[in-house]
C-alpha cells in the first residue's frame, strides 16, 4: 500500500513517497525526496486505524502532505 508522485521543480525532480509499514507497529510514512536526495520523513501511527481505512488514510496523509509541500512552493516563488 502507497502512494508515490514526482514534480519537477526548476531543473530538479521533487518525489514525495508514502508507505505502509507493519513493523514494530503499524505506521505511514511520507518520504520526501529533492533532486533523490531524502529531504524529510513524516510518520503517522495508525495502529487504531481499522484494516478497511488504511488505504483512505494513506492516500489523505499523501496528499495533505503533498498540498502542504506544494503551498509552501508557491510562498518561494509567487
């Protein structure tokens, strides 16, 4: 389970990943990535999350972290 976007940004690449983990115990993480180089992790426990909901919620994680990235772009560059 995951989700994974590029965007190019100037003549770089910008990869924001995220990833269901199971161990130790269950979480998402957001990977973000410039240029191939790791950037920042963001992790989320979704040990109380029902097995039903864990695609919604990586998929709501990946893109509020996606928007947030991106909002963050266009304060840079106007």
């Amino acid at each position: 389970m995951g989700r994974l976007d590029a965007i190019d940004v100037g003549a770089k690449k910008l990869t924001v990943q995220t990833e269901f983990f199971t161990r130790p115990a269950w979480r998402v993480e957001t990977k973000v990535y410039l240029a191939g180089a790791l950037k920042k992790v963001y992790t989320a426990d979704v040990a109380a999350t029902p097995e039903g909901e864990l695609q919604r919620f990586i998929d709501e994680f990946h893109r509020t972290k996606l928007d947030e990235i991106v909002a963050g772009l266009r304060k840079l560059n106007p």
